[in-house]
C-alpha cells in the first residue's frame, strides 16, 4: 500500500471525516497571523463579505502548492463577488512567507501554529510513526516546516463562509491529492447575495 492510501485509509477507519464541520455549522471566531505577523481576525473578514477558507498541509506538499497558485489565479473573481480568500497551514511564519514569495501570493496565508484552529473545524490527523520515516526521505522534515514534533497535519480542506459564519460549502476528502476547483469556488460564490447590492 502506497504512502496516499495509508493516509486515506487511516483517516476512514478512524471515523474523523464524520466529525469534520459541515454545511450549516457555524465556524469559530479566531485570529491568526499572517506571513508578515500581522493579525487578521475572521469577524472583520466576514463584516465585509463571505470568506473561502483554504486549509493547506504545506509549502512541502506539492498538491498543496498547486492549490495555492490556482486559488491566486481565481482571486480576482473571488474578490469581485465581495468575497475574501484566506489560506490557513501549521508552517512557521517563515514557512508562510517562504510559500507567499514562491507563489507571489496577494491573499492572506496565515501560521495555524499547533493546528489551534484547523483542530476546532475537526481536521486535524497525526501522521503515524510508521509512515513518518516516507516524509523524512522525501525532505519534508515536518518538525523543521511546523516547528514542533507533533507530526500533526491538517487534512486539506476548503470551507465557504457566509457572513453569518455558517458554512455554505465544505469540500473534504480523506485522499490529500484531491482538491476543490476554484472554478466551483466562484460559482458558489456567484449564489450568495453581495450585501448592500440586489
């Protein structure tokens, strides 16, 4: 079995995906700070429009940095339809920066240290001693990336916010190599009623 399907299996057979918030859940309020330690706090976030919430594995995760471009590449429709693009991933904030740079990224990519955050939306996974060893061959060290020896990770998951803070649309699945389309993002986006216009 491939280092992808452990994963995946892990995750199904542990029951987790069921406890994950879903559509019509109300996220919590946090703030976190950006590549550049600035705070950015949901609630003001959410006072200006709906909010796409991207959890990331990391700068490491070559899945991930797909993603990551594709989402800049639709942020000028996303923030037409008065809504904000932020990225949430357990790097340092020298991690964070690093990836901005890379992907010469204009959204919000804020340091989840610990997994605080991604934990209270029920996302967050141990990797298992036994596949460990895999990420360290491969140079993805996640110690050296989240500083701290957790070996935790988010699952990759993306939540659309109304401002209200429910969620309207959640995409989560258990195989890390699947992602949402951010073409689906703006047509979802394109349903909900921009406040202040009819």
């Amino acid at each position: 079995m491939n280092f992808t399907d452990s994963i995946k299996n892990e995750l199904v057979y542990s029951g987790m995906i069921d406890q994950i918030l879903k559509v019509g859940d109300i996220i919590p309020n946090f703030i976190l700070p950006n590549a550049f330690g600035q705070l950015v706090e949901i609630e003001k976030l959410l006072a200006s429009g709906a909010v796409v919430i991207s959890f990331f594995r990391g700068s490491w995760c070559p899945f991930c940095n797909l993603e990551l471009a594709g989402l800049q590449q639709a942020l000028p429709a996303i923030q037409t339809l008065g809504a904000s693009l932020i990225a949430i991933s357990p790097q340092t904030t020298r991690h964070t920066i690093s990836t901005v740079e890379k992907h010469e990224l204009t959204y919000e990519v804020l340091s989840d240290r610990s997994n605080h955050i991604a934990r209270q939306f029920g996302i967050v996974f141990q990797i298992p001693e036994s596949l460990r060893p895999i990420l360290n061959e491969k140079g993805h060290v996640l110690p050296r990336y989240n500083g701290d020896e957790s070996f935790e990770l988010p699952i990759p998951a993306t939540f659309v916010v109304a401002q209200d803070g429910k969620i309207i649309y959640a995409f989560v699945d258990a195989d890390y190599t699947k992602r949402l389309d951010p073409i689906e993002i703006v047509s979802i986006l394109r349903n909900i009623p921009i406040v202040g216009k009819s």
